[in-house]
C-alpha cells in the first residue's frame, strides 16, 4: 500500500511539474490585441460560428484559465492581489506554479530517500511560498503608496490652485511621481479620457487599492464635485492629516519595537533549537516523528506555536 501511494505521488508530481513547464513557456495572449486583430482581419465572426458549431469541445488554454480565474474569483480575488502586487501574470499561471512547486517538493523525498512524511509538509511548506511572496510584494506596494499619497494630495491641490482641472491633476501625478501611485492615478486619466466619470473611476481606485487614506479622498472629491467648495483646502487638510497619522504610526513603531523583537526571538527559538538538536543528534529527534506519544506533542507546540504568535501580534498591532 505504501509503495503504490509513492508511485501515485510521484507520477502526480511530475505530471504537474511537465504540465506547468509547458504552460509557463507557452506565454500569455493579449486578449486586447487579438481582438482588434479580429476586427481588422474579419476572422471574429467567423470563429465565433466555428466555436458554437464545436460546442465548447474544443477550448482554447485561455479559455481554460479563464474558467479557472473565475472559479477562484468566487472564493478568493486572486486577480486582485496579484494587481495589487503588481505582478504580471495570470491566476493560471499562478496556480500552475504553485502546484508545479508542491508537486516537485512531494517528489523530491521519494527520490532522494527521505522519510515518507516529509514529501507533504515540504509540499505544503512549498505551496504557500508563491501566495507568500505575493503577499509580502503587495504590502510592499500598499505600503508605498500610503507613503506617496500625501505628496500627490499637494500635487494635485497645486495644479488646482495653478487653475488646472481636476483631471489634469490626476496627468500630473500620473507623469510626475512614479509607481505604484502613478500607475494608479494614470489608470484614474485614462479612463476618464475613454469617457468614465471621473466619480466612477475614482471609485474603481479606491477598490483597487485598499487605502483608508485614499477612500477620504475619493469621498471628499465626490461630495466637492456634487456640493462645490474649494477642493484644494480639503487636499491640503488631508494631505496634512494624512502626514500627521504617518508621524504617530512612526512612534508606535518605535514604542512597540522591543515587543516585535521579542516575539521573534520568542517564535524563532523553538525551530532553531529543533535544527540545531537534528544535526546533533538525528535519532533523538525522530522519536518526535515515529512514537506517538511524540506526534502529540510536536502538533501541540505546533498549535501553541501559532496561538503565541497571533496573541503577539494582537499585542504589538495597534490600529492608528
């Protein structure tokens, strides 16, 4: 029984791995670019009778993706956070490599001799790096932008000042300040140059980007649009209210700085200890894994573990 759950693994594993290769190096469509292909070449029509007439039989990998992307979508807006982690690529492709690592870690044990438990925890422990990554990139991101805003706010209240318009502030934050709030605000322009209301896609940005500084300036530019007033005050107010939670935030920061420290050391212990004890002395740490009694305990510091490291975080986490 055991040999044949090996050979199931490793056929799995290599299957995905030969599967998200080919994916991979197969490359992305541009949906847009072959749709105005479609309409300058008059092939749209016609493959779209061809596919009704093959009844789906036939469906392209982008098709597929797609399909993927929005099963996903019902659970989890992978698409989003990719965005927001401004990283190109789609949810298929992301999956793909997520199972190509966890499948390539569920093999590697079974070739290099290890025992048949480690296949899985490294499956696993591999399996959540891409979406790790993605979410270390996008609060990197996030981050920045909160750190950019205030001086777009000034920006912008400038050019208003200076007797430009609204739009043309959002171009020349678009132009002036870089990524990742000039990607944001040249979204902003572009969409009002193809005829959006300016209200809608300031609204597109603010769910674009989970900002709380930035929806109290959708808000408050919004409710000047409708009620009037003088719109380069409010940025101002904000922009300053904007730096004054950043300069509090920097000093929680600082008072709160030897409780992280503390809490690293305190979580980072137990695992060094666990290695250094596994290259001294292997046969006493396997008794962990092949007693029972063992199992217990290692899932219970498991468990304590994860529970120590929420109720430091809950302690260091202030909300400013």
């Amino acid at each position: 029984m055991l040999t044949l759950v090996i050979l199931v693994t490793v056929f799995v594993g290599v299957a995905t791995l030969v599967g998200a290769v080919a994916l991979l190096f197969r490359g992305d469509a541009n949906p847009e670019i072959e749709g105005r292909l479609e309409v300058l070449t008059g092939r749209g029509k016609a493959d779209q009778g061809k596919a009704e007439q093959q009844g789906g039989i036939l469906s392209r990998p982008d098709e597929v993706g797609g399909a993927i992307e929005d099963f996903i979508a019902q659970y989890f807006n992978l698409r989003l956070y990719l965005d927001q982690a401004a990283m190109d690529t789609s949810v298929a492709n992301f999956l793909t490599l997520t199972a190509a690592l966890a499948g390539g870690a569920a093999v590697i044990p079974f070739l290099l001799g290890l025992p048949f438990y480690v296949g899985p925890l490294l499956a696993v422990l591999l399996g959540f790096c891409p979406l790790g990554y993605v979410w270390y990139k996008r609060g990197k991101r996030l981050t920045k932008f909160g750190e950019q805003l205030p001086d777009a706010l000034e920006l912008i209240a400038r050019a208003l000042r200076a007797g430009h318009s609204l739009g043309a502030g959002f171009h020349l934050v678009s132009e002036e300040m870089l990524d990742p709030i000039g990607g944001e605000f040249r979204k902003v322009f572009e969409s009002q140059n193809l005829g959006v209301p300016l209200e809608e896609a300031i609204v597109d940005m603010t769910d674009r980007v989970p900002n709380l500084d930035l929806k109290f300036f959708g808000t408050a530019v919004i409710l000047q649009r409708q009620t009037g007033g003088d719109l380069a005050e409010i940025l101002d107010k904000i922009g300053r209210l904007v730096r004054q939670r950043m300069e509090l935030f920097g000093q929680i920061q600082a008072l709160t700085g030897e409780g992280r420290i503390s809490g690293i050391v305190l979580l980072g212990m137990p695992p060094v200890l666990f290695g250094v004890m596994w290259y001294l002395n292997p046969t006493y740490v396997m008794t962990l894994f092949t007693d029972p009694l063992g199992q217990q305990m290692l899932a219970g510091a498991v468990v304590m573990q994860l529970i120590g490291a929420w109720v430091i975080k809950k302690i260091i986490d202030i909300k400013v």
